[in-house]
C-alpha cells in the first residue's frame, strides 16, 4: 500500500486506522494474540471429553447421554433421527416463540425497572415506601411464582412472559437503584452551583451516572429472564425452547433436548451480546476512556 | 468582553464571613468545626485559604456554596445575607461557582457541552448559543482543539482548566476553589497557575482558594489567610504586595521567599498542633 496516509515511512501510525484499515488492523492483532487459540483449544478439549466418556467410555452416569457426535450429527441433517434439526422448522419456531417472549419480557422489565430504580435511588423517601417490599418479593424463587401466575393469566402466552418479566425486573431495579446511589456527590454539588433545578439535576447527572450500573443490571436481567423463561416454558407452554427440552425428555427422545440446551446457551449470549454493544454505543464516553487505559 | 462590563464584575462579589461558628454532629458527639471566624474578602480580590488539612477550611467553603448549612454567624455577599442563624443553608446559585478539590466535570458530557451546561439549564442562553460561547470560551483557554472530547479522554490539567471555565461562563460573582490543583505534580501546577492568573487578570472575578501550599497561597494571592488548626479561625493574614501581572520567575525572588518564610512559621504550628491532636479529617 503505497500513498496510503496510515502509514509513514518508518510504519509507524501518523493518524488512528480508519473502516477496512481499522477492521484488519483489529483482525490482525487478534491472530497475533494468544487469546483465540485457547478458546479454540478450550472448546476442543470440552468436545472431546464429553464425546470420550459418553460416546467411548460410556462412563457410569453418561450412558444415557448423547454424546457430541450424535447430536451433532443430528443438528445438521436433513432428516433428523429425533425431529429437531436445523433444517425443520420447529426449530426456528421454538428459538422465536423464546425470543418473541425474552423481548416482550425484557422490555416491559426494562421500561418499569429502570425508571423505578431511578426514582428509588434519587428520593430517600421513595426508596423508604417502595426498598421493603422489593426486598421482600426478590429473594422468592421464580418457580414459587408459576402456581400463580397460571391462576392469574389465561392461556400459555401471559403466564410465561409474567415470570419472565418478573425476574428481570428485580434485578434491574436494584441494580439501578445502586446506580444512582454510586454517583459522586460532587457531581451533584456542581449541578447544584451551576444553576440547575430538580429535573435538570435528574436529566442531566441522575439518568447518566447512573447509565454504567443500569447496563451492568441489564446484562444480568436478560440473563435471569432466560433461565425464568424456561423454567416457566416448562411448566406451562405449547412452544420455545424450554418446552422442547422438557417435551424431549418426556418422550424419551434426548438428542433434541440437548439441541435445546446448546441453543438456549447460543441464544442466550446473543442477546447479552446485543445489550453490552447498546450500552457501549449509549456511553461513548465510558467506552473511549476504557479504551485508553487499553480495556 | 467589554472594559465596561470588566470594571462592574470587579465591583461585585465581596464576601464577608462574620461570626461563623459551625459545630458537626456526629454520632451524638459536637465537633466544632469552625469557631467564631471573621473574615472580609474585598471585591476581586484573590483570597487564600491556608491550613493544615481538615482544619474546617473546606467547611467554609461549603457554607457559602450553600452544600452545608452554618451554626451561628451570618455570610454575606456584596451586603446580602447568604445565609445567617435563621437560613442556615445558602441557596445555590451560579453567582458562586465552586471547582472540586477532584473534579467535578461531567464525564458523560463532552468538555463543551460541560462548559454549556451552566448557561443552558438557567435558560439565559439558547442550546445553540450556550454551546458556541463555550467552544468560544474553551479556545481562549488555549483547549479548543478537545472541546469535542470527554473528560476522561484528556490530561488531568486540561480537564481542571475546563472547569473553571465551566464556571467563568456563568460571570459568577466568586469563584470558590477547593484544593483543585492538590493531586498534581509541580510542573503541571505552575502551569495551571499561571492559566489561573491569566484568567483572573481578564474577570477580576473574587477569587476564594483554599489550599496547604504555601507556594501556591503567596504566588497566586492578593492575601493569605492562615487559619489555626480545628476549631477553625482565622490566625494571621500575610499581604502579599506584589503587582500582578505575575509569572512564575517570582518564585525565584527575594521578596517571595520573605513572604514565604513570614507564613511559614505559622502554619508549621497549626500542623504540628493538628497533627499531635491526630483527629480525622473533616470533609
């Protein structure tokens, strides 16, 4: 590349890469760091003892699972022995019935969860109406919820989203509470002196300084909103991945209960994925000064 | 600016501390903080506040910025009570600025929108124009190459550079500065000073410093405040006669090292007497 102004003479950077000469410069000191290799490593190794001890070994307690080969094999056939594959579409009819209601779940959590955290974190006596009873509601498991929920709810669509919502929706509140409890005083104080009222204090320091804990909470939350989900899926439902594993081991097939497994974990990180890149896009700032201390 | 308008703010933000006690009360226990201190600061005038660490220096601060309230004694403001035994707690107000002992700007703002902040939440300019004021503001404080960058991404001292003039933006009548240069090297602090003084030298605005070192106190002041150690009051005030403008040969001179020496021996008591006391620090 001659001419290109990335690059002077010495090869020394005169000015930050930018587009395609951004991405292979990325790409280029990802090869060259020992980072991918172990996760290859590490993925292989896992592999490779799962497929040792139920497929070779058969070792007590892994007779009766599927060992990688058979559900892999499974997985990418076009006739698949157990029914599930990535060619039928009940599979993709599960994967979107789960995340049709993670979304639904995640954003009624959202939407109530950070607005109360807010109010509960900025106004102590807000906090000392409504702190209590959170903390009373939160520490009781989500399965202990299901009964009700299913008295409460009609059909299979309500009920599920409910426990889901439900369990985000803790952990969003608190977490954002914390938020903005953890902002500096002085930051207060110099709103304060500055000139700004109640709500350019909430606008302007409150909702920001707290937008690092609220990311943090939603990475959680959608976390605990899958396990919920397929904790309430099995229970009660008609579709989604939950259900599959569970209807899987009722009927004795269990190839397709792994398949749900492995793909809920897929899934699931996806959508961590998706949140962590909202909340880096939402805070530039934070993200550019990580960036220089070379986080 | 206008030499107008210069010569008004110089006439405006004289502070008068009289009386003030301010007694804490933690746990059930009184701590007093600050005891029956006086003092007046004339009109831009710069004002040094040097005292061992957490003698109640910063709780005279924080009374007049209207963070903490007052016990008895009244403070007023170009003949307008503050705050006095029946409003303990000064109302806050942009014609008091403070700059935090470690910053205070907002990280999630980017240093000209820091700057706009003031101007653009007490509405007396629109968005737009608070905004080109500050990019305005920030290149004749020799930053407006990093108006668009966050707090985070630039050097401590350009960050403390910006925030004062976060706070000149508003024309504040006083500018309360709380140890803001504490955690920097030497270098980085003559620098800033001179920063500081090239900037009081275009605002005359009333300058409240507080700080512990000697240097700084005599370098940048019209007068140093000693203060005793806690309960604080006020135990002598060293003038410091030298013309303005100054810059940082002085600090080389005979009269600077006199009027060094002169303060000295009155802080390294209060220290020694803070120190032999051994009571936490007050915020």
């Amino acid at each position: 590349m001659t001419g290109s102004p990335v690059e002077s003479v010495s090869g020394r950077r005169s000015e930050p890469p930018r587009g395609m000469a951004l991405f292979a410069y990325r790409a280029g000191r990802m090869v060259r760091t020992t980072g991918p290799y172990l996760t290859v490593l590490g993925i292989g190794a896992w592999l490779l003892l799962w497929w040792l001890f139920s497929e070779v070994w058969y070792l007590p307690r892994f007779e009766k699972m599927p060992g990688p080969v058979a559900v892999l094999s499974d997985l990418f056939a076009r006739d698949p022995f157990q029914g599930i594959s990535i060619f039928t579409d009940e599979y993709y009819e599960h994967i979107w019935v789960s995340c049709r209601r993670i979304l639904f779940a995640f954003c009624i959590a959202t939407g109530v969860g950070v607005p109360l955290g807010l109010c509960m974190g900025w106004s102590v006596q807000f906090r000392h109406y409504t702190f209590p009873i959170l903390e009373t509601l939160r520490p009781i498991p989500i399965l202990a919820w299901v009964p009700l929920s299913i008295l409460m709810f009609r059909g299979f669509e309500a009920p599920v989203i409910f426990l889901a919502t439900l369990a985000s929706l803790f952990v969003t509140t608190l977490n954002t509470m914390l938020g903005v409890q953890s902002i500096d005083e002085s930051y207060f104080r110099a709103a304060g002196c500055l000139g700004s009222n109640r709500w350019q204090i909430f606008r302007h320091v409150v909702v920001p300084g707290a937008l690092p804990f609220i990311f943090t909470g939603l990475q959680i939350s959608i976390g605990v909103a899958w396990f919920s989900l397929v904790a309430a899926e099995m229970v009660s439902g008609d579709w989604g991945l939950g259900y599959l594993i569970v209807d899987a081991y009722m009927n004795n097939v269990t190839v397709p209960m792994v398949i749900g497994m492995i793909t809920l974990g897929f899934v699931g990180w996806g959508t961590s994925v998706l949140v962590r890149i909202a909340g880096n896009r939402m805070m530039q700032w934070r993200t550019r000064a990580l960036a220089l201390e070379g986080r | 600016m206008s030499t107008a308008e210069m010569s008004t703010t110089a006439r405006t933000g004289a502070i008068s501390i009289r009386n003030v006690t301010k007694i804490y009360d933690p746990e059930g226990v009184n701590v007093l903080a600050v005891d029956d201190c006086s003092l007046e600061i004339g009109a831009g005038e710069v004002c040094m506040i040097v005292g061992p660490s957490g003698c109640g220096k910063t709780t005279l601060l924080n009374a007049i910025a209207g963070f903490h309230s007052l016990t008895f004694g009244e403070i007023r403001l170009d003949g307008e009570v503050l705050c006095d035994e029946r409003r303990p707690l000064a109302s806050q107000g942009a014609d008091r600025v403070v700059v935090f002992q470690n910053g205070a700007l907002f990280p999630w703002k980017t240093l000209g929108d820091n700057v706009a902040y003031g101007p653009m939440v007490q509405g007396t300019l629109s968005k737009a124009e608070a905004r080109e004021k500050a990019r305005h503001m920030l290149a004749e404080a020799g930053l407006g190459d990093v108006a668009e960058k966050y707090p985070g991404e630039v050097s401590s001292g350009m960050a403390r550079r910006a925030e004062i003039v976060r706070a000149l933006i508003n024309d504040p009548k006083v500018l309360l500065l709380d140890e803001p240069y504490r955690a920097m090297d030497a270098l980085t602090k003559s620098i800033m000073h001179e920063a500081l003084l090239e900037m009081y030298d275009r605002t005359k605005v009333t300058i409240f410093f507080i700080t512990h070192d000697l240097e700084e106190a005599i370098f940048l002041g019209d007068r140093a405040v000693v203060m005793t150690t806690r309960p604080c009051r006020v135990k002598t005030i060293v003038n410091v006669d030298i013309p303005r403008p100054r810059d940082y040969h002085l600090l080389s001179s005979e009269e600077f090292r006199v009027l060094v020496e002169e303060a000295k021996d009155a802080v390294h008591e209060e220290a020694l007497k803070a120190f032999e006391a051994g009571e936490r620090e007050l915020a």
